[in-house]
C-alpha cells in the first residue's frame, strides 16, 4: 500500500468502549507505533477505513499476522 494515508480505526478500549483515532500515516512502522501507543489489537479492532474506504477484514487478518 502506498503511504502517507488517511486512517481511521475504532476500537474496544480496556473498558469496551469503543473508541478511534484518525490520522495520517507516514509508513508501516509509524503505523504499527499507533497501534502499539493504543494498545490496540485485532481482538479489539471494530472498523478500519483507509482513505475514506473500508478495509476488508481478509487484509487486516493478514497484516496482523505479521506484526
């Protein structure tokens, strides 16, 4: 995928609310820093939307698999 990209996800925080954080991704590595920052996994990951578009789960199960 070609960066710097919008994103936006929503997920569970420690208490199941859901909760998001938008922002422009500058890599793979910055995005795996939001991530780690948040604390956020894919058990708690509700919707990811890059660029205005949904994300396919199939992706996402697929980049987890290799952070």
């Amino acid at each position: 995928m070609p960066y710097p990209i919008w994103i936006r996800l929503e997920y569970r925080n420690d208490v199941g609310r859901i909760v998001g954080f938008t922002g422009s991704i500058q890599s793979e590595t910055a995005l795996r820093d939001v991530l780690e920052r948040y604390e956020i996994t894919r058990e708690r990951l509700v919707s990811v939307w890059i660029n205005g578009k949904a994300y396919p789960t199939s992706k996402l199960d697929r980049f987890f698999s290799k952070i």
